[in-house]
C-alpha cells in the first residue's frame, strides 16, 4: 500500500532587501494612482520607512 503525501505550496523565497523594495514601489505606485484623501493615508505608510530610508 502506498503513503499519502501531501504537498503545501510554498511562498517563494524574496530576499528580505528585494522584499523592502517591493513595497516601497507599490506604495509609490499607490500614491501616484491615489485621489488627494487617499495620499494621505499612502503617505503615513510610507513614513514607516523613513527610518531605513536616511
């Protein structure tokens, strides 16, 4: 009798720098596309990357 096996899919592997990039493209992307209300909620997102930023 065979074993079940049972395959998860799996995340792919997004080294942690290639991943902060990422998001601040689509966040930028966001702002871009954003209405003027909307600009001020992408921007606080942003803000949390100042620190890395400077």
């Amino acid at each position: 009798m065979t074993e079940r096996i049972t395959i998860t899919p799996q995340e792919p592997y997004i080294p942690e720098h290639d991943a902060f990039v990422l998001e601040l493209q689509r966040l930028l992307a966001c702002y871009q596309l954003a209405s003027k209300g909307d600009r001020q909620i992408v921007w606080s997102a942003l803000n949390k990357y100042v620190p890395q930023i400077i």
